[in-house]
C-alpha cells in the first residue's frame, strides 16, 4: 500500500505476472511484467529482470502494434485456476475441448438445433445470400423478419 501513515493508500500488486508477446514474423518475447499499458502507438511492458540470483529491476519494453500478432498477459484463465487448485487438470481439459468443440459451431446450426429458424428458412437465406455477398447471413435472417435482433445476437454471443 502506498500511501503515508494513517492516510488511505492506493493498493498495489507487486506480484509480477507472465506475458506473451508473439510477432508478425513469428517470433516471441515471454517474461514476467509488473504491468502493462496501451496507448495508440503500442504496448509499454514493465518486465521484471534478475540480477544474480534475485529479482531485481523493472526494465521499460516497447511494442509497436504493428509488430504484435498476439500476446497473453498475466497467462491463461485456466492455467491460474489450476495453479490455485480451483479447478482440477481433468475439468479444465474438459471444459477446453467443449470451447473449441462450440467455436467450431455455425450460427445456422445453433439458429436449426434452438428453432429460431428451420432448415428451409435457413437453406433460403443462405442462397439469398450468395446473391448479396456483402451481406452477412445475420443481416439477411434479420432482413427477412426470420429472426430478431435479440435472437440474433443470442445466438452470435453463443
């Protein structure tokens, strides 16, 4: 906490935390930082560096967006989850394959499967829409009052 003597403080997190930094040219920079910010030109890191055996230093690092395909701070949800023994190694690969098994999912298959649309509905927009390639088929179900706006952002959100 910082802050003098019997006045309020601000409270700070000194524990540093990984990053993930993974370039355009497929290279990438992993570390432990003490915090980030992002302004318009990039992302400032405050990397935590050894001297010796200790660690000592906050060394400032720069990335320009441009340079950034990716990057992870403060590591992945489930990795921290197990760490703390919140979740156990068997649920976590579970619930992952269960994501990317949903990631994979179409929205015309969640809008048949829930019954917002049938399949002819569905079929219908979707011909329509090789018609107006520069249309969404979301656009186009909310178009033709086969969905609403709700319904499709229920299922866009799933």
């Amino acid at each position: 906490m910082i802050g003098s003597p019997g006045t309020p403080g601000i409270d700070v997190d000194t524990e540093a935390r990984s990053f993930e930094v993974y370039f355009s040219d497929r290279t990438e920079l992993t570390g432990k930082t003490y915090g980030t910010s992002t302004d318009k030109n990039g992302i400032h890191i405050y990397e935590q560096t050894k001297v010796g055996r200790k660690w000592r230093y906050c060394t400032h690092l720069f990335v320009v967006h441009a340079a950034i395909e990716n990057h992870i701070f403060g590591g992945q949800i489930g990795e921290m989850l197990d760490e703390d023994k919140q979740i156990s190694q068997e649920a976590l690969d579970t619930a992952l394959q269960d994501q990317q098994e949903e990631r994979s999912r179409l929205l015309g298959e969640y809008l048949v499967t829930q019954k917002i649309v049938d399949a002819n509905e569905l079929e219908g927009a979707l011909s329509r829409q090789k018609n107006m390639p520069n249309l969404k088929l979301g656009e186009i179900l909310v178009g033709e009052d086969l969905v609403t706006d709700a319904q499709l952002n229920e299922a866009l959100k799933e």
